[in-house]
C-alpha cells in the first residue's frame, strides 16, 4: 500500500446563464431570492455560488445537478401524497 493521496476530482462550474436553463427559470432575479433568507422564495438547500472573480460568480455543476434531482424527488412525493 502506498501512501500517496489520490488527486482532487475536477469540479465543472456553470455561470448564471446555465443555472438558470437547468432550473427552467427565466430571471436572474428568481436565482437570487432563493438565496436570500428574508424572500419569500427563499430556499436553504439551493446551492450558493462560488466566486470565481472580482465580479463574477458561478455554481458548481454537481451541486446543481443534486439540486434538480432532489427537486423531482420533491415532486414525485407530493404526487404520491396528493
């Protein structure tokens, strides 16, 4: 057994743009209100952006992807409920 460390995986980070094309949402705004605690929309498992620059932002692509799957799971049992 060696005692070397395996590489970190590579990560892929989206920008806005495609944040909101996987969520089906058409505003920048939509985005934002789920990340702030005093919206109405506010959502605490929406996953926060990175910042990758002085003024630039993006998600990492897993983090969303979990995002979408657990928002179907959420469907899925509210039609089962309903």
């Amino acid at each position: 057994m060696t005692n070397q460390q395996e590489a970190p995986q590579l990560r892929q980070f989206i920008r806005l743009e495609a944040v909101l094309t996987a969520l089906g949402l058409s505003s920048p705004e939509s985005i934002w209100a789920r990340l702030r605690p005093h919206h109405r929309l506010y959502d605490p498992l929406m996953p926060k952006p990175i910042k990758v620059g002085k003024r630039a932002v993006a998600w990492d692509a897993a983090e969303i992807a979990a995002y979408q799957q657990m928002l179907m799971e959420k469907r899925e049992q509210q039609t089962k409920g309903a």
